[in-house]
C-alpha cells in the first residue's frame, strides 16, 4: 500500500514538472494471441491466451532516466472450459494485471543507480539456472524458452559501480515476492499428485512476504582477459514455498495448504571464458536452510537442509548461422531424508539450438533430460516475421518419464501452440 501511494503522489505531483525536462522518450508494446491444443488424450484445447505488455522510457538529461510498464493476460481457457478446471484456479489465474519494470535511474560514468520495479540476473545458463534467484518466476505454464517471459520484478534499491576491470553491484530488497506455483486442476501442477485421503486439495498463496522482511545482496565481478568471475552473495527469503495444512482443512473431503517461504542465505560463484571460439560459463552456489518436504510412509514432514547446485555450459562456435549449446546441472540437498516428488540429488543434461535463417526466421530448441530419474522435456518454437509489426509463432513442447519422475508428472502440459506476436513502437 505505501508503495502504491508513493508511485500516486510522485505522478500527481511530479509528472507535470517531469514532463517539461523530458529531453527523449519513446515505447514499445505487444500483443501475443495464443491457442494451443494438448498432445495428451484427450487431445483438447489446453490454452487461449492473450497477453499484453508496455514500456514507456523517458530521459531527462544524460544521467537521469526512467521507465514505467506494465503487463496483463487472460486465460479464455478457464472461462470457456469451466467444468475442466477447479474453481480456485479459474478465480485465481483466469486473469492478471501487474506492473512491470518501473523504475528511476541516475547514472554518471562508473555508478548506475536504480530504484523501482527492476530484474537483476546473475544466472545465465539455458534450461536450468540456479543463480537467477533474485526475481521471483511465475510458473504457472512452467518454464519457458525465454526466462525474461517469466520472470518477476522486485521493488528494490540496485547500485552499481563499473570499470574496466570489476564492477560492484549492491541490492536491497524492502518486500520480498515469491514464485507464483501452478494450483491444483492446472496443467503444470505437480504438487500432490499421489493419492491422498482428501478429495479436493486448494493452496494459499503466498506471493509476497510482510513490509520490513529486507533482502540484501552482492556481487562483485573482476575481469581477466578472456576470463569473468563473479561472486555473490543473497540474504533473502526462498522464492520456492513450502506448505502446511491450513485452518480451513476439513477431513476428509479438503485439504487447504498454505504458503510458508523460509529465510535462506546463499553464497555463489560464476565464471565465463572464451576459449579460441568456444563459450564456457558455470556456477556455482551453496544456500543455507531450504525446507522441503519429506514423505515417509503415509507420513508427511519438512525437512531442512543445506544444498548445493552448479551448472556448467559450453557454446559451440557458430557454425552457417547455427548455435548449439550444452549443458549440465546439478542439485544436491546434504541432508538425507525421504523427500517428496524429487530426490536428494537431482541431475539433469541438455542441449539448445538457435537456428537464424535468411528470410528473419529462426527456430530455438531446447532438450532438458533428467539423469536422475530418466524423464525428460523438450521444448521447440519456430518464429517466422510477417513484417515489421507482427510475426508468427509455432511452437511444442512435451514432457516424458514415469509417472512419479519431475517431467512425467507434467504429461498433461504437453502441448502444440501458435501464437500472432503484434508490435506498437513509438
């Protein structure tokens, strides 16, 4: 509420007096209409999608800047098909508006100042990125080719400082946000898929913690040559929840689960080097006091731990406008328990191709095979431009493994889409 207050005021009175110094200004906005039909039986409609969004830059002078956006969809799916889908999820995600990157910006030669609604990225990797944890993700169609797609601002205060050979970057978080999970009835819900005594199970969200709950963080980078270090450092709440049975449980015919994000510390590292034509980035983190949840028996509990994870990556040279990538990652919680629907440690390959063609196009594929369990997802899209205002996108993906594995459990989100993307720039 303060901070809406805040952003009132400042337009109330600022605007005015901000738009007689504007010295450039100019936007962009989309519009993607999408359909898309399940490969699983039933073979039915699975979405029906329109998404907007908008971006308004404004400069002042060559050190003061700003940008105001927002972004909105409507899932016609659970409006068209309400007997399909349970009545918790089409309230909840039939429809959503929020604000986007809006932020102000001061900037001289070596400092950059921004504060607003912003994404900080410290992890690049393809597929699986474990150091992109500054921004919470709305997973609700899981994850996309494209984490920007997914990703979530935070209001918070970001300082940089940049020369030639290291940079310092400092965040801090005044209200932390949470990743928004897939509810129950959706396609990409995982959660709580075995059989229970309860007929129905609805989730609480949580999708932001209390006023006064900072989240601060580091990351200081040094360059060597052909060679990028980066550490970094995260105080901050865990954008994954973990759930415990809420007041409104009601044996044996509703099981209400709420919420809970638990206060994580993490410390990380990451590297990029070009050698003689090859792209090799990794990372690295330890994040101290996850909780996740165990399952012994009939039994449930929350375990914490600690975990480790790293990714390591290598682009191949270009070779006739094709980019492959490949990639390995890895999760390890050090504490040994019964963990429910992943196990102790988790392992996953993959391999991306980016194919550019001569007319515009360009096709983008993504394989994510999990080593541990055999399971598997693989995502594709082929963008062809009709114009300079529109373009067309057609794109799967599909989801394989046993029933009990991390992509089989998802069989249901396998799909075929298309999508008409229309541009606005002024």
């Amino acid at each position: 509420m303060l901070r809406k207050t805040a952003l009132l005021l400042l337009i109330h009175f600022g605007a005015p007096t901000l738009a007689l110094a504007i010295e450039r200004a100019n936007y962009s906005a989309s519009l993607d209409l999408q359909s898309a039909q399940h490969t699983s039986k039933p073979q039915d409609s699975a979405s029906q999608k329109a998404v907007f969004q908008f971006e308004q830059f404004v400069g002042f002078n060559k050190r003061w800047s700003g940008v105001f956006g927002v972004h909105g969809f409507y899932e016609g799916q659970y409006k068209n098909h309400p007997d399909d889908y349970p009545k918790p999820l089409r309230d909840q995600d039939t429809q959503d508006f929020r604000l986007h990157d809006t932020f102000l910006e001061y900037r001289t030669r070596d400092w950059s100042t921004k504060i607003g609604n912003q994404q900080v990225v410290w992890g690049e990797s393809f597929g699986t990125s474990y150091l992109d944890l500054v921004n919470p993700k709305d997973l609700r169609e899981g994850q996309s080719l494209n984490f920007s797609k997914i990703r979530l601002p935070n209001f918070m205060l970001n300082v940089k400082y940049s020369s030639r050979k290291d940079s310092l970057q400092m965040i801090l978080i005044p209200r932390p946000l949470y990743n928004i999970m897939a509810l129950p009835g959706s396609d990409f819900s995982s959660l709580l898929q075995e059989t229970t005594a309860f007929k129905d199970t609805q989730i609480t969200r949580e999708k932001e913690g209390k006023p006064g709950n900072l989240e601060y963080g580091l990351r200081y980078s040094q360059n060597f040559k052909k060679v990028d270090l980066s550490y970094i450092f995260f105080s901050y709440f865990d954008r994954y929840p973990n759930y415990r049975p809420g007041a409104a449980t009601a044996p044996p015919d509703l099981l209400v689960l709420d919420e809970h994000h638990a206060r994580i510390t993490s410390y990380g590292l990451a590297f990029a080097a070009d050698l003689d034509g090859y792209l090799v980035r990794g990372e690295g983190i330890f994040t101290n006091g996850r909780r996740f949840h165990t399952k012994d028996g009939e039994t449930f509990g929350l375990q914490t731990t600690d975990e480790t994870a790293y990714t390591v990556s290598v682009d191949l040279p270009t070779w006739s406008s094709l980019n492959v990538s490949l990639q390995i990652a890895e999760s390890r919680f050090l504490t040994a328990a019964p963990y429910f629907q992943r196990q102790q440690l988790q392992q996953f390959g993959g391999a991306r191709l980016l194919w550019s063609f001569e007319n515009g196009s360009n096709l983008q594929m993504v394989w994510t095979p999990s080593l541990t369990d055999k399971g598997s997802r693989l995502q594709g899209e082929y963008m062809y431009p009709l114009g300079s205002r529109f373009e067309l996108q057609m794109g799967a993906e599909s989801y394989e493994g046993a029933s009990e594995s991390d992509f089989g459990r998802l069989r249901r989100a396998s799909r075929v889409y298309l999508l008409l993307k229309s541009f606005f720039r002024g």
